[in-house]
C-alpha cells in the first residue's frame, strides 16, 4: 500500500558501510585491477607519512633524497616561474592597452579665451588708474558686454 519501504534494517546497514573504514586509494584501485604495485609510490608515501612527526630539518633532508619529489619541485619551480613571466607579458599587455584608451580618450579641443583684449585693456587700465578707478568704467562696461556675448554664444 505504502510507496516507500519501510525496512527496518536498510537504514541501519548503509549506515555501517559509510563508517567502516575503507579508504579506496589509487594503489587499490591499481591493486583490485591486476596491476602491479609499484614500489616508488610506496616509498614516497612512506616518506611523506614518516616526516609529519619528525623536526623540519629532518623531512627537509628526507625530501631531498625523494628522487621523485625533487623532480615535482623542480617542475613546480618551473611551471611558477613560466606563470611569472605570462603574468608578466599579461601586465604588459595591460598597460599598453590602458595607455591606448588613455590616448584615444575624448579631449574637447581647445577654444581660444573670449574677450581676451578686452580684458587686457580692463587691467591695463586699473594698473594706470589704481587710485581713481572709475575712470576705467568704459573698459569695464565692454569687457562685461563682451563676456555676456560670449556666453550667449557657448549657450547656443
């Protein structure tokens, strides 16, 4: 009637099987398969797990004569120092297409400063006439004229 099983046991079993203890490993799985074991993984495994406890300076002489582990870390040293110099290439790449956009960036062109003459005579004219300077009220009055006309024509 029920859609689902309802043995007691079946929970109980799988839990057995996940805590038995089992550990599958590659020389296992060569082993189950018929393939010889090879006696370089065994020794490097070996000398992995003897070093844990041991002082550094002892793996560190343990690690030396590896064959096998001087090997992975030469070909470490290499593969890093490959990465190094892409990354270097690569930030190379980076700064020349940022100064590429930097280059090819917008810049408004350059306009000239309206009023520029009557400015000058604006000042010239206060320069001569610093103690009396209402004298410069017509230089002032066309500087102003001018400046309102250049800023109806930025504005248009």
């Amino acid at each position: 009637m029920g859609q689902t099983n309802s043995r007691v046991g079946d929970d109980s079993q799988i839990e057995e099987r996940i805590e038995s203890g089992v550990r599958v490993t590659i020389d296992l799985l060569n082993q189950l398969s018929g393939q010889p074991r090879s006696k370089s993984s065994d020794a490097a495994g070996r000398s992995l797990r003897d070093t844990v406890g041991q002082p550094e300076e002892e793996s560190v002489v343990v690690l030396r004569r590896d064959p096998k582990l001087q090997e992975a870390l030469r070909h470490s040293h290499r593969v890093g120092d490959m990465l190094l110099k892409i990354e270097e290439q690569e930030m190379a790449k980076v700064n020349q297409l940022t100064d590429d956009l930097l280059k090819q960036e917008y810049r408004a062109p350059l306009r000239e400063t309206p009023c520029l003459q009557e400015r000058e005579a604006c000042l010239q004219c206060y320069k001569k006439n610093s103690q009396d300077v209402l004298k410069c009220a017509d230089a002032v009055a066309a500087y102003a004229a001018c400046a309102q006309q250049a800023v109806a024509m930025a504005s248009s």
